[in-house]
C-alpha cells in the first residue's frame, strides 16, 4: 500500500515537473491580425493572412523569436466595417491579451486607434492606403499610401495628354481621402472634374453611375474604391460603352472574375513586389508562397509576411534588453532603437516619424488578365 | 443636349430595372395579397434560386437545364415553407408577429447556410452571350433586352393565368374573401400551397434574371425582399396590377433621382416614396380604401 502510494507521489512530482518545464519552455507570442476575411474585400484578407502564416511557420521553424512561439490569431473586419474591427480589437486585447496586431483596410484601421494607443498596443498597416494614417501614435505603414501613389497615376495619364476627369469612389475613409486628394491634384495639374459619384460599399450596380459618367464623357475615371467594387464599376462603364481609361489604386487577384475582359487597360498604382528577384530572401518567399498555395505571391502577402519579421526583430530587441515583448509600448520603443528593417522587396525599410516609410512603387496596367509594369517611380 | 442624352439614359435604365422589380413585386404580391402571410422567407427562395444554378453551371451543366432544376428547387422550397412552418402556425392561430419571426428565422437560417456552403465571395452567372447595344444616347446590353421581354413576358402570363383559368379564379377568389371562398367549397389550404409555389417560381425567375446581370452573394436576398414589400405597398395591397405600377415607378425614381442627387442616397428616395404614399394614400396607388 505504501508503495503505490510513493509511486503516486513520484508519478504525480513527474508531471508536475514535466508541465513546469514545457511551460517555462514554450513563451507565446500571440499577436491579431485583424484582416478582410468576408465580404467584398475577402481576397485581400485570404492573401495577407497567407503571407503571415509562411513567415509564422518559418519563425516557429527555427525555434521562434528567442524561444517565444509566434502565434497569429486572424479576426474578420468584414471588408471595412468599423464595428467588426472595434470587437475583434476587444476580443484581441481582453482574451488573447496580444501586444500587436496587424490590420488592414483605413476605416477599421482608424477605428482602432484611439483603443491602442490607451491600451499602448501597436498596430501596422500593410494593405489601407488612406494618407489619414499618418502621424497616429502607434500606427505604423508599410503601405505606400494613398497620397503618393494616386497622383503617380495621374501624372502618367495627365502626361498622356488627357484633362478631364470623372470619379466615383465608395463611401469609406480610404476612398474618400482619396478622391479627395485627386481631385486637388488634377485641379493643380489644370485639368478639370466633370464629375463625381460616391458609392454604396458593396454595392454591384452601377448601371446608374455609370449613366453619369458616359453623359460627362470625360478624358478619363477615377476609382479609388477596394475590393471588388472596382471590378463592377469598370463592369459597368465598359457596358455603357465609356472607352476612357479607367485608373484606380487597387486590383485585388478576383477582380477579372467580376470584370472578365472589360478590366483590359485598367490602370493603377501600387509597391512593386519583384517574384523574379535575385535577393536569397525574397527568392525563399516566393518558393515557399508558391509550393503551398500554387500561384506568385503578391504585394499584399509580401507586405504581411515582412510585417510578421518586423515583430519577431521587435521581439528580439525587446528581449536583448532584457524587456517583457508582451507589452505594446516596448515594442514599440524598439522600433526607434534602429527604424531600418529587413525588407522583403530587397535592402531595408526605415520607418520615419509620421510612421509611414517608403517602398518602390510601379504604375501597373492590366493586360491580357494580368498586371504589366508600364512606369517605374523614380526616387 | 446632355441633359436630354442623360435623362433618356437614365429613363431607359429605370424601365429596365423597373421590370424587374415589377417582376419582384408581383412574385411577393400573389402571395401576401392571397394568404396575408409577411413572407420574410422569399429572400431566401431567391437567393437560393440563384445559387443552386450558379452550382449546377459550375458542375458543367448547361444554363437551361440548371435554370430548370433552379426554379423547380426554388418552387418545392416555398410550398415548403408554407407547408412545414406557415400552415402549421395558422393552424394554431399564431399571431402575425409569430408568423414573422418564424418567417424571419428561415430567412437568416438558410442566407447563413447558404454562406457556409458556398462563401462569401460573388459568383458570376456565366454563359449568355452579352452584347452592348447602342441606339442613340441610349445605351443596353442583350442580357437587358432579354431582362425586359423575359419579366414582361411571365408578368402577362401570370395576370393571363389569374384571369382565365379556373385555379386563377380560384386564387383570385381566396384573395379577396378567404371565407366566402371556403363556402363555395375552394380548399383554402391548397390555394395558399399553390400561391406559395407560383411565387417562389417567379422569384426564381427574377433572381436568374439579376444574376445574369450581376454576380450573387449570399445577401442578395434581402435586398430582393426589400423591394418586393416596398412595390407591393406603393402599388397597393390586394392588387396586383398595383405592384407592377409600384415596381415601374420604383425603379425609374431610383434611376432618375441620380440626375439631382448623389447615387448613395437610391434607398433613401425609395423609402421616402414609400413613405409619401402611405401618408397621403395609406391604401397604396392603386389600393381601395376599406370601409
């Protein structure tokens, strides 16, 4: 009897062992990716959280960031609502207890603001264009915004010769600081808006606007909408039988679904990821990306995937100095101990004070289904 | 000129759209006019109408047989739901609002199954051959064309059924006096059944019609039933002819109120003719007033 009980004993000290140790071994670092998972704008969400889970899987791989797993727990903001956003930042902070997320898309991202900075957590951007989030405490683009690469496309088509314009955006934040901010850049160029619709997010029909748009007859349409919208206003001008060129600061990969040939000649803006790249570490990504999901990542999964490094070399800044990574306002005090880091397009980004940094960026159209390099910015 | 150009652009697209909405109208009117019922559901029938031959031309059906089977799928669903949840209800003397909400249960039940089956992503109706036509200012496309002449073409069958058959006769009887109608000896309970199904067939039809147009999502319902209600009450209940009036004036309003107000705003001035009417003419256009 006293034997079995001892054997217990030592049974019972063994696991408890056991599981101190697995806990002493396996830190967490859990952090939210609060992303476009429904709605019009769920492929931006499909491929962002891609390019996460590679880098995840790549940083667990080799043992973490200085023995912390990383964890990536994905909310859906539902293509823009701000709601959504508002719970999931709730959910992320008060349950998952994360010191980081990743958002995406300019009115859930805005929406989170004044909670993080509060909550002192920090929060970047790799996919929402709106020059609204500059200068905000604790935001941090790796996104060319709205400001630089919507008058880029201007000046190439305002070059070509055209002067008239018509534009028709989405009532979100992206898209209305957007049009906004063409519409100043046209005038200043000289050119004249003959006119300009708001749209419904989500909507589909277009017929009406597009009515509009054909009875201005203008030299060319700005659409700074996201997601899918886009593809059914190019549907809809090309069905009225508008021929002017359509430019925008968005193509998300299903967008030819909707469209199917009507989107040839689309025009639009955006950072040039380079797949054929010779750097090692842009080369790894674009292997792996296309052995799992069999097709070239994007800009946005780029743009997701540095951002999933950017934290684990917060993490390990955080732990060198002998810091807790768990909380918000270290990391981001780590991130002015250097502001460069290692930039999946090649060489280094460096974030500057306003939290916004700079990448190359490149005036794509669409031809035959597909983006083709037609400007290069210089810098 | 351009405002002439404009507004005949915009007249011919609210008469475009406004067939379809008449075709809406009289779908959902045929049944509230008969049974009374506030058909939350019907969003749902259109919706899965929609999906189901979306599904079958994904599986390399061809569109004609797929459109089949999807109306038929679409009919058998509403006669369902007033087979299993309606009747049932009525039986046992459950209040409008009961009815409703059971109504209303059905339709985020099946939208959400519908999401889970299927996703969130739109799915484009492919294979009708569409082409632009331009005569004039004006400007459609053959997918418009077929729009107009398919939704007038089963809206003259439906009031040619109504008026000339005997189960027409019949429905028209129930519609306007459900007791008098038992009296004579119409059963009651397979009108309702066979309203439930024309409807649903017709909501089917509108719904192929939308999404050959546009790709589905699995919301589309809701905005279907939206306009389906609102034609009936403009038109005024208890007469059919009224929503294919209210469906016409619906969607030219909508089409035309572009020209002096930003297209954001479309819902509201549906509603706020909604709401004219029933402040001025509480009975709808072409409603009688009750004693």
């Amino acid at each position: 009897m006293k034997n079995r009980k001892f054997i217990c004993l030592i049974g019972l000290a063994f696991m408890l062992l056991t599981s101190m140790s697995y806990a002493a071994d396996s830190k967490e670092f859990k952090f939210g990716e609060i992303l476009a998972m429904t709605g019009s704008g769920s492929w931006y969400g499909m491929t962002m959280e891609r390019g996460v889970n590679i880098a995840v899987d790549e940083i667990n791989k080799d043992g973490g960031s200085d023995g912390y797993k990383f964890i990536g727990v994905v909310e859906d903001h539902k293509s823009g609502l701000t709601t959504p956003a508002q719970n999931a930042f709730r959910k992320l902070t008060s349950i998952d207890n994360v010191p980081a997320i990743l958002s995406s898309f300019s009115a859930p991202t805005l929406s989170i603001m004044a909670m993080a900075k509060q909550k002192k957590i920090i929060v970047f951007n790799g996919g929402a264009t709106s020059p609204k989030l500059i200068n905000i405490p604790y935001l941090y683009n790796t996104r060319m915004l709205g400001n630089e690469i919507a008058p880029f496309t201007l000046k190439y088509l305002w070059d070509m010769g055209y002067r008239t314009m018509a534009t028709i955006y989405a009532n979100q934040t992206a898209p209305i600081s957007l049009n906004d901010a063409a519409t100043k850049y046209w005038k200043k160029l000289g050119g004249k808006i003959v006119s300009e619709q708001m749209h419904e997010t989500g909507a589909t029909d277009f017929t009406s606007e597009a009515s509009i748009i054909k009875a201005k007859n203008p030299d060319i349409i700005f659409c700074p909408s996201t997601g899918l919208d886009v593809g059914y206003v190019i549907k809809a001008v090309r069905k009225m039988g508008v021929k002017a060129p359509i430019c925008g600061t968005e193509h998300s990969g299903d967008m030819e679904k909707v469209t199917g040939d009507a989107s040839e000649g689309y025009l639009f803006a955006s950072e040039f990821f380079d797949v054929n790249s010779d750097d090692p570490w842009t080369k790894r990504f674009v292997s792996t990306f296309k052995k799992k999901y069999d097709v070239d990542p994007d800009f946005y999964a780029a743009n997701y995937y540095e951002l999933t490094y950017i934290l684990k070399d917060l993490v390990s800044r955080v732990v060198a100095k002998g810091g807790n990574p768990l909380d918000g306002s270290q990391l981001e005090k780590a991130i002015w101990d250097d502001p460069k880091f290692k930039s999946i397009y090649g060489g280094y980004i460096k974030f500057k004070k306003d939290g916004t940094c700079e990448k190359p960026v490149v005036l794509f159209e669409i031809q035959k289904g597909t983006p083709v390099i037609v400007k290069k910015q210089e810098r | 000129m351009e405002a002439v150009s404009l507004f005949l652009q915009l007249l011919v697209r609210g008469l475009i759209t406004g067939s379809l909405y008449a075709l809406l109208g009289v779908s959902w009117g045929i049944i509230y006019n008969t049974t009374r019922t506030f058909h939350f559901a019907h969003g749902f029938v259109y919706t899965l109408a929609s999906y189901l031959i979306l599904a079958l031309v994904g599986l390399s059906l061809p569109l004609i047989p797929s459109l089949l089977v999807g109306l038929t799928a679409a009919t058998m669903a509403g006669c369902a739901i007033e087979y299993f949840a309606y009747r049932p209800m009525r039986e046992q003397n459950a209040s409008q609002l009961s009815v409703f909400l059971t109504a209303m249960g059905i339709m985020i039940a099946g939208q959400s199954l519908i999401l889970l089956i299927f996703g969130p992503d739109s799915r484009p109706l492919e294979g009708f051959p569409e082409r632009v036509i331009s005569l004039g200012p004006v400007t459609f496309t053959t997918i418009d064309l077929f729009t107009v002449v398919l939704a007038w073409t089963v809206i003259a069958f439906l009031f040619h059924f109504l008026a000339r058959t005997k189960a027409g006769m019949m429905i028209r009887a129930v519609s306007s006096n459900p007791e008098k109608a038992t009296f004579i000896g119409i059963d009651s309970k397979k009108i309702y059944l066979l309203v439930f199904g024309i409807g649903s067939l017709l909501v089917g039809i509108a719904s192929f019609l939308a999404t050959l147009d546009r790709p589905a999502n699995p919301n589309i319902g809701l905005h279907a039933l939206l306009i389906s209600f609102i034609t009936v009450f403009l038109g005024g209940v208890g007469n059919l002819k009224g929503a294919v009036i209210g469906g016409l004036i619906l969607g030219v309003a909508e089409s035309l109120v572009i020209m002096v107000l930003p297209t954001e705003y479309k819902m509201i001035v549906t509603f706020f003719i909604l709401f004219l009417v029933i402040l001025i003419k509480p009975e709808g256009l072409m409603g009688k007033k009750s004693v």
